[in-house]
C-alpha cells in the first residue's frame, strides 16, 4: 500500500484471489466487481473480470485496485450470464498491464478464459514444452502456460482437458475457468490454495478464494472444493469431479495465520475464531508475567484477544494503525525515514504508562518493525515487552505463490529466536511451536508447513536449480 | 468511500482538516503530504497544499484523496520553507475543482493563501457585503469570503488584518494562513474546531487540526491553540496573541465521539481514552444483563471497550468490517441492495451464537443501518441484542462545519427511543444522557451540544432565513 | 505544437479566440464547442465554455486542446440558451488551469463570465488599484482585473457597467460577456482585435473573433463590430451601441497577413484575397528572375499564389509540410536536433532541379528558419533562392495581444536586410514596404503597425517601466 | 479525425505504418517516435514501439495518436540499440488495446517482436491449424497469427524461420520484426505494400513503410526492398536476401493515388510528381472548358496542379479546408449536420464567382461528399462545376490491408458514371481510364488495381467464403 510496506508492516504477500459465477438472473458483472472488491486483500496490484453470453467473451482489466479498474462505463461492456474475476498481486519485477488475468484466448472450441492463484514448481519445465511445440509466450506468468496447455490438451470436454491439464501441472492452483457455455473451479491435488463454492438466492452458483466474497454479494456457502476435484457450474447447475488423485493434502497455514479475511471460514471454521484458538495455544506454551495483551493491528488482532482469554491477562489496544487511505508512491524523505514505523503505528500512552505488555503478532517475516515497536511501547511508558507471535519461526522461502521474502531476508533464517528477541529489543520472545500451532488447527497433519520446516509438499525434491531457470526466461521481459 | 456510504456507515461527515509548516530544515512540500495523509479522515474529495519560498507561492490542488492528488512530479514544484496544506469533505452539491482548498490570492503585501476548518453561520451577510463593495466571487465557499475580507482588510501587518476579519466572521473556523514570511493559525472565540500546535525535532514549527498529523512526521505536540488566539510562525518561531475575545468555549462535542482519530489529544487526553470512559460512563447509565459487549467497528470499538471494562461483561468482537481499498462509484443492483451492510459488515457466528450480545455504538445519526446490524447479530445466533449509543439522541443540524443531516432526516429528531427500539428491532436501546457525557469528557461545560439540544453556542438566533439565502447565492453556479 | 515550433516555424502567436451564442431552439454546448474548433489556431493551451439557463451559469474550462477539453460528458452539463466560449495561448510562463477562460463569478446581479482577446496597456495600475480596494487577485490575467471591474462598477445595468469599464481600459480587447440573461460583445476603441456578428438560420446570433467560425455551425455574417462598440444579444435580438468614442482605428495587420484563416472575413474581404493582394504587391515591388514560385506552406501559399499571378512566374509547390497530428512534448535529442526543419517540412526534389526559385513567406520574426529552408532548396537542386516575404521587417514588440518575441529575438531589430539575407545564404531577399502592404489593404490608415513602425496606437507613451512592473505581480504566482 | 470523417471526407484508410531501426549510436526509442509521428497518416488509433538491448525487450504500446502514447516517461525505459514501431489503423469492430502492434512474444531464441502492414487472405486456414495445432489465440489480428506461426517455424535461423512462414502466408504483408540481435524487414512476394531500406549518417540502418520518415530523423534512402526479400539488419549491417519466389508484382496503386506522403518515394519517383503526372493524364483524357482548376485539398492538390498544367486552364485555390487540430468524439447535432462539409471544407467566393471550375479530386469512395462541395462551389458563385477524378471509379472491396469500403457502400459499384454525375449534382464527371492511370505511372503491369476491376492477384480464387468465416472467428472477441 505504502512506499516501503515492506518495511513498515513485515507481512507476506498472497498472489491472487479469484471469483467465478454463472447466474442468468442477475448482473454477473457487477456481482463480480463487488466479490472482487471483497477479495481486494488478495491482491492489490491488478484486476480483471471476463464475461460471456453463450457466444462471445467480453474483457475488462488494470492495474492497480478493483474500485479503480473499474467504473460504470467498462462494466456495461461485460455482458453475459457467466464471468470469472480475478486481483493479483504481482511478485516478480515491475507489474505489467500484460500479466493481468483472466487471461482470454480463442480457441476451436470458442474463448476460453483463466484466473490462477498459486505458483507452479514446474513452470520452467511447462514452459519449455511450449515452446518446444513452437507456442510463443507473450508472458512470463505460469497462468499463460497452462491457458496454453488446457488450448492444446486435444479432449472431447473441457473436463477431460482440464484432467491432462492437471496431470501436468505440479504445484499450487486454485484456477477459476471460463468457457462458453460453464465455469469450472478447479483446485490442486495438494489443496495448497483455498476455493470455495456458493449459491446465489435467486439462482445460480459462485465460486471464490475465500466465503467473504459470498457474503458480500448475499451468497451462501455450500461446501470447499476438495483437493484434485473440479467443479463444474453450467445451467443445469453444478457437478463435482475428480480430476486428478488427491495427494497428501497440505493446505497453506498461512491462510489460517494470516491471509484470510478473519470473516471467512476455512476447513468448515471462522478465521476468526481459528486466530483466537492460536493465541490460545500461544498463551499455554509461551504464557507472560505481564499487565495487558495488546495486538499488532489489525492482524495480530485476533490472536491476542485468544492470548488474553486464555492466560486471563486483561485484553488492551495500544496501538492505533493509520488507516490511510489509498495507495502513495511519495517517498518519505530521509528526515521522515527516520519516522519510521511511526508513519503507520501511533502508541496509546494512557493505556500503557507503567503496564508489563504482551504484545502479540501473527507472524514476523523480516523482522525490521517489531524492534520499532518495542520501541514505541516502552517509549510510551510500557515497563516490560514480551513479544508472541501466533506461528513458528519462518525459515524458508515458499514456491508455491505466497511473496515470503527470499531466505536471506528472512529474520529467523539467519538468527536464533534468543538473537531475534535481542535484536528488537524485547524482554522475551516466543513463538508458537508446530505442534501446537497443529493443534490448534485441530489437525495432525494436512497442512502445508514449508515455509517453517522446510518440508515441500511434493514427492519429488523442489527442482531450485529450475526454479532459477525460470527467473532467466522471465529475463525476456525487460519491462 | 462507498456508494451509498450514508446508508452503510451511518455517521456524520467532518468538513476539513488543515496543516501548516515553517521549517526551513526540511522539504515542507513532503512533510505536508504526509500530514494530510494522516488527516485524511477528516476530508476525502479534494486535498491541496500551497508553499512559499519568501516570495512566490506554489500551489497544487485537486479533486480526490490525497494519495491521489499527489505525486512526485508535483511535489516537486511546491518549493519552499513555509507551507499550508488542506483535506476537503464537501457538503453542498456536487464536489468542484474551484472550490478546493487552500485558496490563493495576490494582495498589495504579496501572496496570501488560506485552508479553512469550519463553517460561517454569517456568511450571507458577509457575502452581500463584498458583492455591495464590488468584489466579484468565484465560488460558494465561506473561505473565499475570509481570503476577500482579508485582503480588503487594511491595515499595518497581518495579525491586525485577521483581527479585523475575527471580529466581522461568526461561526466556525479553524484557519491556517500563509504569507510570504510567516504561517498563522487561527482559531474561532468559541473554540469550535480544534487547531493544534507543535514542533519538529530538528527545528520547525506546524500547525495541524489534530496530533495525529504531529506523530506521522515525526513532530511533538507543543499545546493546543485556544479559542480567538492566533499564532503566528516565522524565522523567529512562534508567538500567539489574542485575535478575539473568547466566547464562552464551545468545543465540538463530536471531535471527542467520533471524528478525531484516536490516537489524537484533545483537551489534553487521548481520544482513545475519552472514548473508553464515555462507554464506561454508558455502562453505568445504562446496563444490561448480557454475556458480551460487541463493538460496531471501528469508530464504536473504544467506547465498547470502555463499556466492556465497567459492566464486566466480556469484550468480543461480533462483527467484522470489510477494509474496503479505495473508493467506488459502481453502484449496487437492486438484489445487492437488498443484501445491504453485509456489504460492509460481516458476522462471527461463533462468537454469538447464544450469546445475549450489548451491541455498542458510538453514534446513531439516520438510524438506517442499527436495524440490519441487528438483525444480523440475531441472524448470527445472538439471543438478544441491546444496542447502547455512546452519545444522545442526536436532534439538530449542525451550522458550524459537519455534515450531519437535515433534521428531516435524524432519526432520532423523528421518533422517541422507545420508537427506535421497534425500530431497529432491539431488545432495548439506551444512549447517554447529556450529563452523563458531560462528566466523561470532565467538563461541566465547554462543549458545543447543538445538536443534541438544540442549544446553538452563539448569543444571536441561528439566523435561518439566512441559512437558506445563503443557498440561494450558492445557486448562481449551476455546477 | 511541436516542442521546439518556435524555432521550426517562425511565427508570432495569437493570444487568444472569443465566441458567444444566445440562441434558444439549438444546442448552445455544442454550437460552442465546434465554433472554438474553428477558431483553435488562435489558442492552442486551454478552452472553455460558460453557459447560462437564466438562473444559474455552468462552467467547463481546461488546458490543451478544445478536442481535448471537451467530451459529451461534459458538454452534457452545459445547458442552458447562451453561452460564451475561448480558446487560450499562453504568453506568461507555464500555462495553469487557473488561467484558463472564460472567468466567472458571482455579483448581486448573477453570475458574470467573460472571455477576452487581447491585452490591456494599463494592467499593472488597474491591478493596483483594484489590490488598494481590497480586492485579492487570484491569477496573473488582464481579463481577472476587466472582470473585477465589471462587479465593482456600480451602474444599473450591464451596459453602464461595461462603458464605466471601457472608460478605465486601455489597450486591446475585443470581449464576450455572459449574464443572466444575454450575452455581450465588446471591442476596444481602436479597434485592435476582431469581432464579427452573426445569425443562425434558426434563430438566434452569434459573435466571433473571426467569420470562419460562423461557416462551421452553418451561421451568417452580419457585420464586424465597430471600435468602441458594445453589442446585446438578447431575448428580443441585438442591439449595438457605442460603449466609449472611437479612437483613431488601429486594426492589427498581422490579422491579415497571418493569423486569421483564409476563409475568414476581414474589412469585407475574404482573407484568401487579401494575401493574394499582399502577394501581387510584393511582385511589384520586389521582383526577381525565377522560374517558379514557390511557398513556404501553408502560411504563405495565398501570397505566394499572389506573387505568381502578377510575376507571371509559374507556381509550385517545393515543399511539403508535415501535418504533424497531436503535439507532443518528446524533445528532439542532439542528432535529431541537426536534422532542425526536416522535420517539419521536407522538399520536392523534382520541382526544384535546376530551377531559380521565389521563395514566398508571409512573415520572418526570429529568422530562424529562413536559412535551414533557403539550404534545403539548393540541396534539393534549385540554383537560385530569392526569399520575398509579404510584410516589412519587424522590429517592435506587441504589447496588445500578440506574442511576436522579445525585440533582442527579432531579427529585423538586430540585423539590416543585407545582413539578414546573408545570414539566410539567399540570392536576394526582399520585404514588403509599409505603404506599399497598405495599399494591398486598400487602407490609407486605419491599422497598427506597431511592430514594423514602433509607433504605438495611443496618445499616451507606452509605459514600459508599468508593463515591466506587471510583470513583478505576476511574480507572485511561483507556478 | 473527426466523427463522421466517412462522411466529411470521403477517403479509403491505410491501415498500418511500420518502423525498424538499428543504430548503436543513437536513441532508438526517440527515432522510432520521430519515424512514426512521420507515419501517422497510415494509422491513427494506436501506436507502439518495442526495443531490445541484446537481452530483454521492452515494449510500450497504447491506444491513440503517436504524439498521445508516448511521453518522455515511458520513452526512457525503451532501452536497447535496436527496435521496431507500429502505428495502426484498426478495421474490425471497437479498437482495443489488445490488437495494437508491435506483438512480443518469448521463443526458445529469445523474445521476438512483429509489426505488420497488410492483410493475409488465407489467415481463416492458418488461424484454424493454429487451433489444431492447441495454440490458443488472444487476438483477432493475423499479425498474431504471422508471430506464432514464427515461433512454431523450426529452422536453425531466423532467415529460415521467415522463409516457412513466407511460404505458409498468402496475402499482403509488410513486416518489421525483432530478434535479439537484429532486425528484419519482409515484403510479401507480391509487393504488395511498400517497404523502404534507408541508413542514418552517424551509422546504423533503419527501415520505413515510407521513405518520409527517413527526411524526419535525417536519414537517407538506400532502396526499396523487393517482393518477397527478406533484409535483415544487424551489428555487420544489412543483407538482403530472396525470402520467396516473387509473384506477380502488385504494388497497391492507391498508395500512389492517396495514401503515401506526397514527399515519399515510390518506385523511384516522388509521390507528388507521380500525383502531378496523374492530373496530367487526366486533363487529356477529359479535359474541360472551364476558367479555373481547384483542388479538392489536400489530397487532390498535386493532381490539380498537374491537371492544370497540362490543361493550361489556371490553377486557383477554391476550397478552405479546416485544419481541425485533435480528433473529436462530439457528434453533430442535428441542425448542424445540415451544415453538413461546411464544417471542414469552406469555399472562397472571391475565387469562384462567375467562374467555370473544373474540380479535381483524388479518388471518390462512398461519393457523400462530393454532391455538397459541387453545391458548395455553386452558392459561393461557380457558374459551372465540372468534376475529375484522378483515378478511375473504385468498384470492388479490397482484403489486402485497405479499409476501403463495403461493396454495398461503393458509389461505382451501384451507379454508372453518368449517374453518379446526376447524383453529385455536377455538370460533368469524368474518371481516369485503367490505361491513363497505368501510362502516368510509367508501367505496364505490376500494380494491384483489383479495387477498379476486381481482378485480385492471387492465382487461386479470393475464399469469400472463408474471410466470411474469418468474421466468425472475430466473433469470440465480444470487445
């Protein structure tokens, strides 16, 4: 949002958020406008909704946010009965008007449209069959290889294309597809990146990243696509099928910890509640001798409200996060860098003066503001800091379509937790454990871990030196 | 933000923030950016900002928020060390490029530049008096009556110009002035809108309508300007004189309930602080047997943690806010209408179900969205919902700079609590009374409670008649 | 409209195109719009249009071209049964919106808006004596202070006024003024600048700077507007009176001889005529041994047209223009900087091979061009260049409405015409003597030929120490 | 340019100009903007460029005139010693931002980018063995079309891969293409569209559609590059190579009638001298009693000059032609769409009166306008107006890249020429001969006239059917 986000909220990033709906009664473009708005936090970068009629696709997409793509003059344009949508967040160099999705192509069997959350670990391998097969790429995003892959996968239905497809492909993917006549939902044998589906009152079905988007448009939840499946919503409704084996299922923790709207609900649960349920758990291992419980808002919110209920620490803001308004490019000079994190956090002294503070937080990626914050809360009278963050030390980097920094960056890649609690300063620092965090997602597996313990989700070793291949064909794009 | 935002969010609108510079030390043009960034609250559609470098004024303005109305191409021509800057909420008809702020004009003593906070409830009869003299105007607005009369002041130096000014302008109005060697700021004999002064750590003096502009750049809050004082910052540093005799003080009420952020000091304590004492005096008054205290995010969250804290009835939150990114102009169809604030607002079942839930509000100013909220709550699994207002029942226009509604439109100008109550469909319904209030903010007066009484802080009748001529005049611009 | 036009074409700049429409049974917007199109060469930086229903006045106005400005959005809110309109050149540094026309502001008598060409000679003791009234300016134009006047003036009706302000007024202007309730047309009493009246076929009238304007929207010459004169057009049709007593008539020759369109009439004769009379009078005067004649379009195709008639000597065309489409502000870098006038014009090899040419301009300010196109002939093949240019030499700046350079830039002020044609590396060079391009016009007076002869068209000596000063208030707007 | 230009002016559109250039020394980007700003006529609804440094490419491309889609910003991240650029004229449906041109695309070799000029006759086939062969499509353009068949060409060079794509490509085509070292210029082996190889002075070589926008940026013709030759141009300089067996040359006659600049070269001859030549031939076969020739400007004017050369009947200007600067999108009202070609053409009465006119044109296409410019010569005086048309009457549609009209909207494809003379109001008409236009060309073949006589130069029959079923394939694109 801000120039320097990075730095002044240590966060990782999501990539994508995708919509789908086939609703013949209402304005499928302006439900999707509203459902993308309601997946904004998904992706900020750019976004896109593609419609059709039964005959011919109609297109809009842009940079920047859903409520400035969009306006009443390009909506009126996408006409039709069934539209797919999509917001990005882009992770690789300058975001390009040509890597907004859904992207669109004509094909023998009408226009086809796609809209990907996730990454895919075989990206180089994919592309190079494309190219190889002389299809020239005019992007360096992994959702053009497989719009490509699902043109030519030959298949008498786009159910048995996106079967070859999916056979292929390796990695995350929840994708949302637009044909003449359906939109398919299909999500990864991993289950790696959350879909879910809906109904609309009057008719017709969606599908989503996440429910809040439902809420926002009046639907109603009816069940998460399971890994592997894809669901197929046509006029005579909606069919589930399996469109590749379910692997070992490894759901992004993430989502849990951070991603998701805390509104939305996630393996049959609140976020909300999932977030009070990991504060929780933090208050039973890593429990403080302390006064009140304050949150990183707005995301730490929930968690330390779990962190307060259960060590029966009295709950407390003491910090206000400036809720500015609208993305800047304005740089902060050097005088005002050294503002810091003061630019986005304001203490609230009265409820601090001379309190010991647990301050709790969902996760610490870098590391640079919760030594700025300790800071600021023993600036404004606080005796004692000790800082809980609601998941396991991050150490490695994910590829599977989360931005979570390169491994360098990472704080807790390069420092002990003691050195980290040095490091910013706080009177102690504690993280919650994997098993504990597995707990409280009531869960003894399922869960993709990677980016704490290192573990992959795939059989086969994480091909880096591909993965760096990738970057060098990426390299085409110089701009 | 949102279309339709007086029926989503039900609250009143501040009319304008204001920020003033003199520092030599810095690049004033950026400083007064990121202060307007962080009084963005206080005005969305329009933003600008004037410097001076001793002798010519640069002045950039626009329609839009801040973030929009700013980049690095026009920062950079604002040059100088002296600058005032001005966020706009705009209340009569559509919102115009002319009418942004802050206004600039040329005088014999060199450029003058004024932003304005506030509303003149004289200004027809200033109005007519510049016409009668011959000055032609070019807006509708109040301020360029103040630039005009200031101008036309006489007069041997600046503060006796804007004496003369203070002692002709009845109503509301916190100013920052700039000229070509020195900034002031004015504040009105009753002290309506709030005017704070502070300094910057290396060398610097501004002027901002609340604290949290200090705290975003880094300044410290020196004091609060009083009612009819002026100050006047130059190469010397500041001094503050009487402009006017002070008027029995008059401080809107509002700015503590609900427009000043809470980070921000008004009287010398936190906003956030007052807000929790206003709802633990609201528990006191009026109590409920109920298992939680849900807070109408945001603006009702410190008040019901005040409440929460009193009753010892838990906090929890039950509703969740959209963060809407940016402003839209799509308009809901009609089936999203009938969807209404969950566009805006979602539930957390879990935390509710069963549950007898004291839904605390800061303010209720048409009445439109409490019923759906509550109606949510129930739909949620709340057993009951008592809805507690952190103010009273609002009765009155304002004329002193905040948008509130005709009193058509005021619910509760219309129907008694108890109608309300049916209303909205609560289980009951309290506010605070007047009194009650008045002992939260420890004052035994002080305050302008117009709207809530009826008690209009000026020893003259609100002339009305000329209220509504004062719309005649504004109707010589067709748009 | 090319960055760098100064230097690839050499030609003064007109300041400023008027229009005004009262005209109940047809689209005033619209009928605005297309008649500044056709006055566009007049003022390429900014356009605007006022119009008014009677009640109230409404107001479009923006930088670049009317193509640009204007869209059927905006057009769409003009409404109303008359309307003033103005295309702007800029003289004074960067060009800014708030500098754009028509001005309008609020009296007790309505709203006012005016539109001017042209410049008055007294600004800065107008502008000093409206500032020692207390009235702030808020731009640097001369057409601000005539608007200022008009609402201080006193008087009871709208023509009182505009006598009172003619009386105070002195230089050039020919004026459109807007009211509640009919439009005016003003024209200074020398007659510096035009005006033309017209009526539409369906009712209604029409003024112009020029005739080209009528012949756009379909309307009809009636006359031009006579020094001193202030025309109504109102409900009940037009009325002309005389507003101040004719000076001795002063009409700008550069008019004829370059700005106004060939198709427009001047004097009762078409333009296109003129020039071809300038043209057989330069033959006269300056004849040369050639075999073709030949322009330097489009400019000097009518004079050169003109030449060829009465030499005898064949027409041709030797050079063609780019119709550069859209201005750009790409700068040309150091290489393209040598190319110089190939970029803007480009020669027909096989009209010049071997042949003695006449090369014919209408007019040489810098004399910057003359030689890089004297070079580009006899590189193309001509074996001799005679430069003949249809107006004397100019030497003195324009102080009333046209942007002729400094007199350091003028070449004529700095070099003999010996000196300049060998500057140009011409075979001859000839200009058009003063009496002799005033028998062309068929005028033994009756026009300013200031900037040949110096002698300026009032009484009074040209106060350059005040215009100097004026130029110190502008000073005060940094941007 | 202006809505309704179909009707105002009654002309075919070009539909492309393209651009190459590879000079170490110099800006590439900027040259590539000057060269196109030169090509403007040939396209006017978007424009783009693409240069590569030896590694990546950088592209930037948007909708609108050259002057309008670039800006110094986006000029600076044009880097690299090689580019193309494209300047397009948009035929099929709404112009989106998708189809403008230069495509890029990634390959095993490296990006490769493409801007075409033409129009393939066999691209339904093509399209669909793309399909076949699962290359999904994103675009309508063949130009995609001619790329992805590069991609997919095989072949151990780039020469080679032209060479199978030459051989697979039926129809028009002008093509500029970029590989990672070089560039490349193509002409279809009909030589159908025109493509020019010129050198800069300071080193370095560029390639045109026409030879005027080698005089913008200083650089000087080499050659045509022959039907079906292949030049490709890179760090050893140029060579020129047969890419396929040239057919039948057929060069576009209307290039030479209409389309080129008048200070281009084709077929080693100025365009204007070829235009002279034309009116020459058309005054022997139909000459006229009459007093004066006047042109039908701009188009007309070297024909008229030529016509009355021959003739020896004066030539004289008759017709004002609006040089309306910008393109509108404000339609005529309905009162002034009577005024009808007035608003862009005006007559000078002075020059007509009493006169018998022969008024020569360029081409008529739909015959709209050329009734009310007859009437137009006649109000303003013209005793007699005998009308001759510079080429013959134009009677079949083309499918070689020239949006020339449909069949049903072709005025010689529905009426006899003594028809047409009755309908347009004139006293005589007569059209050039095939043979005349043939001789004043100086060939006896080797042009493409099938717009007169409908006979297409491919051997095989025209498919109608299948650029019929081109359209459906169009149809995917809904916008």
């Amino acid at each position: 949002m801000f120039p320097g986000d990075r730095i002044l909220e240590d966060k990782a990033h999501e990539e994508c958020g995708v919509f789908g709906i086939f609703a013949p009664e209402v304005d499928v473009a302006r439900y999707s406008f509203f459902a993308l708005y309601a997946l904004q936090h998904r992706g900020q970068e750019a976004a896109g909704i593609v419609t059709c009629d039964g005959h011919v696709a109609h297109v809009h997409k842009g940079m920047g946010l859903v409520s400035h793509v969009f306006d009443e003059d390009n909506l009126r344009y996408l006409k039709g009965h069934l539209g797919i949508g999509h917001t990005r967040y882009s992770t690789t160099g300058a975001p390009k008007l040509r890597n907004t999705q859904p992207y669109v192509i004509e094909t023998l069997d009408g226009p086809v449209a796609i809209g990907h959350n996730g990454n895919l670990i075989n990206a180089p391998q994919l592309r190079r069959e494309l190219l190889e097969r002389g299809v020239g790429l005019s992007t360096s995003s992994d959702s053009e290889v497989i719009i490509h892959f699902l043109a030519g996968a030959g298949g008498s239905d786009w159910i048995t294309r996106i079967r070859i497809v999916m056979a292929k492909a390796e990695g995350a993917y929840a994708l949302v597809i637009l044909t003449r006549d359906a939109i398919y939902g299909v999500r990864d044998p991993w289950g790696l990146r959350p879909l879910v589906l809906g109904k609309l009152p009057g008719g017709g079905h969606v599908l989503a990243s996440e429910s809040c988007a439902f809420s926002t448009i009046g639907a109603q939840m009816i069940q998460e696509i399971q890994p592997g499946e894809i669901v197929r919503i046509g006029a005579d409704g909606y069919e589930i099928v399996q469109g590749a084996p379910p692997q070992q299922l490894a759901f992004c923790t993430f989502e849990q910890i951070y991603f998701s709207r805390p509104d939305s609900l996630l393996n049959g649960r609140l976020v909300h509640q999932t977030r009070q349920k990991l504060g929780k758990q933090l208050a039973k291992e890593a429990p403080a001798a302390a006064d009140i419980v304050v949150p990183v808002p707005d995301s730490g919110t929930p968690h330390a409200i779990g962190y307060a209920q259960k060590s029966g620490i009295p709950y407390s803001e003491g910090l206000i996060k400036s809720r500015y308004i609208g993305r800047t490019f304005i740089q902060p000079s050097d005088e005002l860098r050294k503002v810091g994190v003061a630019m986005k956090f304001n203490p609230l002294p009265e409820n601090l003066k001379g309190k010991r503070v647990v301050l709790v937080d969902d996760s610490i990626v870098r590391g640079n503001t919760s030594g700025p914050l300790v800071k600021m809360l023993r600036d404004a009278g606080a005796k004692e800091v000790h800082v809980r963050v609601a998941c396991p030390p991050i150490r490695f980097p994910c590829f599977m379509g989360v931005d979570m920094a390169s491994q360098l960056e990472l704080i807790a890649a390069n420092m002990s937790v003691e050195e980290i609690c040095e490091h910013i300063g706080a009177d102690s620092l504690a993280y919650l454990s994997v098993a504990g965090m597995m707990k409280a997602l009531k869960a003894e597996g399922g869960y993709c871990n990677a980016c704490f313990t290192g573990e992959y989700p795939f059989t086969t070793q994480i091909p880096l030196i591909e993965l760096q291949e990738k970057e060098k064909f990426v390299n085409v794009w110089g701009n």
